[in-house]
C-alpha cells in the first residue's frame, strides 16, 4: 500500500505555509504514534505521563446506549457533533441514518468496516462514531490544555482536522490512502485551551472511530517535553513510521 508520507520535518514546513505559528505565539502541537495496538498503547502512556493527574477526564462511551444516534453527544470529555452530514441518502453505508447525527457503536450495532473499538481490552467494546459526517466538532470541556484518544479508520478518503485555527492535513499526518482498520494515538495540546477540534471528511462517503478519550492539563515541565519531541515551533509534531 503506497502511504505517500512526507517526512515529519518536510510537514512541519508544509504546515506553516498552511498558518501554524511559532512557540511563543501558542501554536497546537499535534503528535501522532505508529499505526497498530502496540504503537498506540504506548503513545497513549506517553500521552498520560504529562498529565497532572487530578486533572484527568476520561470517556470510553462504554456509559451510553449502543447504537445511541443524536446531532449532539455530551460525554465527560466534550460535546461531539454533526455539525455536517455526509452519505449518500441511498447508497451510503450510513444510509438511512446519515443525517441523524454522531454515534456510540459497537461490532454489534456498526454498518462500518475498519472501526472498532480501542484499545483491545476487557471492557471496552463502543466507540465514538462520526457515522460518515462530512464535518464533525468536539467542543472541548473548560479548563483543559491537551487531548488524546485512538483513531480508527483514519483517512480512506481524505480529511483534515482544525485546532485554534490551524488546519492539519490527514493526507499529510496518515498517509494519501489508509486501508481499512488501521489505528493511531493522537495527543493534541494548546496552551490557550483547546475549544472546538474540527474534523473534516471532504467526502461524503468517508468516517472514523473516536475512543477512550482523555483530557487535561500539561504542567510546564510536560509543556517542554513535549516541546522538546522536534518541531512544535511549527506546530505539529509526530512520530516517524518504521519502515
């Protein structure tokens, strides 16, 4: 599978052509782990190391009702919602619901392939859904600087996602085409807050799974480590795939 990846440096460069600022103007920074369980387990560790710990907010959807469909979803972490819906009304994999809003599935209640729930654990078994969206906002809960959940199903079309105004490209982050099933960790953090995260599908026909989401707030020392993983004064950092 051609993935078509720039290097993590050429896509800092190509971000700040796109708008992201410097350190000292309070750009995102954005990392993304490896593709697969180990990968993302590990990031997602990572990720909850520079949290203070009384701070910490999680939401696994496993508390909701499976196959719960609504424009607007309130969980723990944020409101999640359609603020654009996609599918094609009769072919789509969506269909008839697509208009209907975001939704909690399982392996049981999903129309989807390639999403699932994650990580691999006892327990754990629904998922944050963007039920083919084309546009899909999570407004952040107050009072938080940084963000982490698991991605499924990222980028079969294309995308992009928005933080503080600054756009990041799937195409650029994931690869030009994904198959199905593939999973990612990413960890966002804002110095100014995060508010609304903005996922684009650009495609009618294009969705992806949310889970086990964390929020809270990096301390300073957390804020230069994570400064310090390569290229946060262009916005986004990130791991490199093995070869």
């Amino acid at each position: 599978m051609f993935k078509g990846k720039l290097s993590g440096r050429t896509l800092g460069v190509a971000l700040s052509v796109m708008g992201a600022v410097s350190v000292a103007e309070a750009a995102p920074i954005l990392n993304i782990s490896e593709e697969g369980s180990a990968a993302t387990e590990a990031a997602e560790a990572q990720f909850l190391s520079y949290l203070q710990g009384d701070s910490i907010i999680k939401e696994g959807f496993e508390g909701f009702a499976d196959g719960l469909q609504q424009n607007s979803l309130v969980t723990a972490v944020g409101v999640f919602t359609q603020t654009v819906a996609g599918g094609d009304p009769v072919n789509s994999l969506c269909a008839p619901n697509c208009a209907d809003g975001v939704a909690v599935l399982s392996d049981v209640t999903s129309p989807f392939n390639g999403r699932f729930a994650a990580p691999d654990e006892a327990g754990n078994n629904q998922w944050l859904d963007s039920f083919d969206s084309e546009v899909m906002t999570l407004t952040v809960a107050d009072g938080v600087n940084a963000i982490g959940f698991y991605i499924t199903d990222p980028n079969d079309i294309d995308g992009r996602m928005s933080v503080g105004g600054v756009d990041f490209s799937f195409a650029d982050i994931f690869g030009q085409f994904n198959g199905d099933g593939e999973v990612y960790y990413i960890s966002l953090y804002d110095e100014a807050g995060l508010g609304d995260i903005v996922f684009y599908a650009n495609s009618n026909n294009d969705g992806f799974g949310i889970d086990s989401v964390t929020i809270g707030k990096v301390p300073e020392p957390g804020t230069l480590a994570l400064m310090g993983l390569g290229l946060a004064g262009l916005g986004l950092t990130r791991r490199r795939k093995r070869a």
